[in-house]
C-alpha cells in the first residue's frame, strides 16, 4: 500500500500541473499559539453548540449560504482558513472563488442576518489570526482592525 500510494503520488505531481504556493518565509511563535489556543476553544464551542442545536426541543434549525471575502489575496492563507472554518463544527465550506479570494460557507443555526454576520466576522477573525502566525507583512498590514 504505502508503494503503491508513493508511486501514485510521484505521477500524480509529475504530470499534472499545480500552481506553485508562494509562502512568506515568515513564521510567528506567539501568534501561533495564540491562533491554535482561539482554534482550540472554537472547536469546543462549535461542538456544543452543534449538540444543542440537535438536542434541544425546537424545529429543525435554520441553514443558509453565506459569501465571505476574505481580506488576503494568498492563496495559501486562503487555504488554510478555509481548512480551519471546516474543522470547526457548525460550518463547512462548499465553494472556493480563488479569483475574488471568497469562500462560500454551509452555516448550520443561521436565524437572522445578525448572525451571518457574526459567523462572517469569525471567519474574518480567524483568517487574521492565520496571517499574524504565517502571512506577509503586507497581509498583517491589511488585516489589521
């Protein structure tokens, strides 16, 4: 198995093309922990708040589809906030739009445009805390509040 799946992956990045992923050479320590801490916590809210949506004695919650332009232009921090957003319960992304640098999200629990506009304003928060560890001068420049 482990061969095989090394010879497919060899073929795989040799005969397809795949667009070359422009990291910033910087590295934050503390940002990090603190973005992995945020992350930590978001996980364990987004998972009682999943649980209380299924339990609870009330109909069916609500859903929408939201569009979130995120700030940065890289296609890396794109990446890894979109994965980030993913893991955290309570929403998934469906669509990327790598041309406009937006994600589209599947947000269980959606009952007003207040909360879209908080689930927006998290995933903002959390592509800002991406950057502070990992993006650009540039990048934490632009995504400052």
């Amino acid at each position: 198995s482990f061969v095989s799946g090394a010879i497919v992956a060899v073929l795989v990045t040799r005969l397809f093309y795949l667009p070359p992923v422009e990291l910033s050479g910087r590295f934050n320590p503390f940002w990090a922990i603190v973005f992995l801490g945020r992350f930590a916590f978001d996980l364990v809210v987004g998972s009682f708040s999943v649980a209380w949506l299924a339990l609870r004695p009330r109909p069916v919650p609500t859903n929408a589809v939201l569009a979130v332009v995120l700030v940065t232009r890289s296609d890396f921090i794109l990446t890894l906030t979109a994965l980030a957003i993913s893991l955290i319960p309570g929403s998934l992304v469906v669509e990327v739009d790598r041309g406009r640098s937006t994600l589209y999200l599947h947000a269980i629990g959606i009952d007003s445009p207040a909360d879209a506009q908080k689930l927006k304003s998290k995933v903002l928060s959390v592509e800002r805390g991406i950057v502070r560890a990992l993006g650009s001068r540039d990048d934490v420049e632009r995504t400052a509040v």
